[in-house]
C-alpha cells in the first residue's frame, strides 16, 4: 500500500489574520536546531518507502537556500532521492520563493510547488495580513516557470471581509490566465484564536457561495477538473499526495504539530517548537495525541474523507448497514445523490459538505 511522507516547517514571517495553523513568526533562530530534529525523527520512521512528499507549514520557502539544501539530503539520506517520489511538493510564499531557492529546489528534486497567493488585489492582501504584494506573486510564479517547475498550485481564498464578487472574480480570471496546473479556493473560515476572530470578522456566506459557484462554472469553462470540494486541476495534474489522504491511506508526518495515520492509529506531535526540539534531542517521544479508531467511528471517517471528491464512493454493504440511514435523509434532503452502489455530494452539498459530514463522527444518531 502507498504511504505519503508529511514534513512541517512552523516557521512564518508574519502570521496572517486568519491563519490558526501551528506555526509563528520571529522564530527564524530554531530553523538550524529544527532541522537537525527531524533529521532525528526522520530515522525512527516505520516507513521507509514513500511515494509522494509534501513540504507545508508554515512557509518552507522562509528557509535560507543552504537549509532548504540541507532538508533536501536530509530526505535523501533517509528516505532516497527525492527525484524518486512519484509528485514532492513543497509550499513557498511569493515573498521568499528567491531564484536561488527554487533552482536549489527544482535541482534536489521536488517537482512540484504550492503557491499562497490568496487574493490579487493588494489591499485584499494587506487586510489578510499577508506580506507580499500581487507583483511578489508573478515574480515567483514566473521564477518557478523559468527554473522548470511543470506542475504549480496556487492558492485563492474567497469570502474575505469586504471583497466584492468581482474583486474576487477578478483574482480568480487573472489567476486562471496564468495557467496553474493546480487551483485550491477555500471559503474563508474565522477560526478561534485568530485576529480575525478576535476582531469578530463576521463572512458574508451568501456572497461566498456566490463566489465559489462562479469559481467552479468558470474554472470548469476554462478547462479545469473540480474533483474535490475546494480542488481544481488540469486534467492529469490532481494533487497525488492529498488524494491519497482523501482515500484513507497511511501517511507519516514529521515534525511539530505534525499528524500521522499508520496501520490503523492516528498520532500528532507536540505543537510546541522548542518542546517538540529539547523531545527530540533527549530521545523522548514528540507524540502528544495517539487514538485508534474502530468500527463505526472508522468506516464514518473513511466515509467522511472519500466524500470530499466529486466521484464520490461506492458503499459496501457495511457502509450501508452503518450509515444507510443518514445516506437517506441527505439524498432526501438533496444534498448526497445515489449512482447504484456510489454516493457522491450534490452541487448543493458541496457547499453544505460539514452538515453531510457530521453525520459520520461520533457520536451517532441513535436509530
């Protein structure tokens, strides 16, 4: 079975208003002695073989071009080559994705780049609290194209406080002239413990449906395949390592904060940087949450993760016993269809996906 390796880089120069992912800004003095601890952690991996990579964060590209040199052997000497990886993917912002990082990149062997644009407009971006501007983006983009980077993501976000339908239209079309390989656009969402959240950001979710319906009409026009709730690709160029997730398979993930799921058992890392570090270097575990999901609860999770792309999944007979039921209402309620033995989410329950969702996590509707 094909297991996907994850590494996490918690390392930002600002953090944005809306971001509530574990990473933070100023801690640029850990990255050397960070390095050094997931090269530990690298050799007490289960797994020695993979076949997709993904670098996150955080912002990888904040990384100097000798330390992203040196993750790159890192990966090597545990894991081989990285040219060997089926797709390896590494995050960058516009802001510090520099020609020498993306040639030191694209030379180690990563094939593949995910670019945070988020908006094209320049005051959209300051009011998210991202610190490059529309010009830092296609000087990135065109950087990562010269130094040979086939196959490129970039990231959108619709719904943002104030943003009009065509300002984000606008984004959308310019992006799209561009010809990414890969888009991902997310509905904003106001996550506790945010600046935004604590300024009490309230989304206009009627607007933001409207954006996302254009995003899949016109992304759909120009060519693009929509086979997951926010994720559109050129056909032949779907993310490999997140579709491997989507499909409940195993993957490794290394690093603070960092999630695992392996031979049944889900565990995550301390969040902690400098805990995760001084765990590390005192060969003590960096594991803070383990559990083993069974039964209903793991055929629901399974279930919860398949309907996220647009084919759907095929129920077995179990399935059928376990959730038929729910199955039903939302077919009723139209936001699930039935294709003989697949379910799959409507055009409506893509955009009420979370209310279809709760119906397979714990705890359950009692028949």
């Amino acid at each position: 079975m094909k297991t996907g390796l994850y590494l996490h880089l918690p390392f930002c120069k600002q953090k944005c208003n809306y971001c509530d992912f574990a990473s933070f800004a100023g801690r640029e003095f850990l990255i050397d002695g960070y390095v050094d601890a997931l090269s530990k952690e690298a050799a007490l991996s289960p797994v020695r073989v993979f076949e997709t990579l993904y670098v996150g964060g955080g912002t990888p590209s904040i990384l100097s071009a000798v330390q992203l040199q040196k993750l790159a052997q890192i990966i090597e000497n545990h894991f081989g080559p990285i040219s060997r990886f089926e797709e390896s993917t590494c995050e960058a912002n516009p802001e510090s994705l520099t020609a020498e990082k993306a040639v030191v990149l694209k030379k180690t062997g990563f094939n593949r780049l995910s670019l945070g644009l988020q908006s094209f407009n320049d005051a959209e971006l300051k009011m998210l609290g991202r610190v490059h501007s529309t010009m830092d983006f296609l000087r990135a983009y065109e950087t990562a194209r010269a130094c040979g980077f086939e196959n490129i993501n970039v990231d959108l976000i619709a719904g943002l406080p104030d943003q009009t339908l065509e300002s984000f239209l606008c984004s959308l079309e310019r992006v799209v002239s561009l010809r990414p390989e890969h888009l991902s656009v997310y509905g904003l969402q106001i996550e506790e413990g945010t600046p935004f959240f604590e300024r009490a950001v309230v989304c206009d979710q009627l607007l933001m449906r409207r954006m996302l319906e254009e995003t899949h009409v016109r992304l759909k026009r120009a060519g693009y395949h929509h086979y997951e709730i926010s994720n559109f690709a050129l056909s032949g160029w779907e993310a490999k390592h997140n579709t491997h997730y989507w499909n409940d398979g195993d993957y490794i993930g290394l690093g603070s904060s960092a999630a695992s799921f392996f031979r049944g058992v889900r565990y995550q890392n301390t969040p902690d940087v400098w805990e995760y570090i001084r765990r590390i270097n005192a060969g003590e575990s960096p594991v803070e949450f383990m559990e083993k999901l069974e039964g209903k609860a793991r055929a629901g999770e399974r279930l919860m993760l398949a309907l996220r792309q647009l084919d759907g999944v095929e129920l077995s007979e179990r399935d059928e016993e376990m959730f038929g039921r729910e199955m039903e209402k939302h077919i009723k309620r139209g936001l699930l269809l039935r294709m003989g033995k697949k379910v799959k989410l409507s055009f409506e329950g893509l955009f009420l996906a979370n209310e279809v969702f709760c119906s397979f996590v714990a705890p359950f509707e009692e028949k």
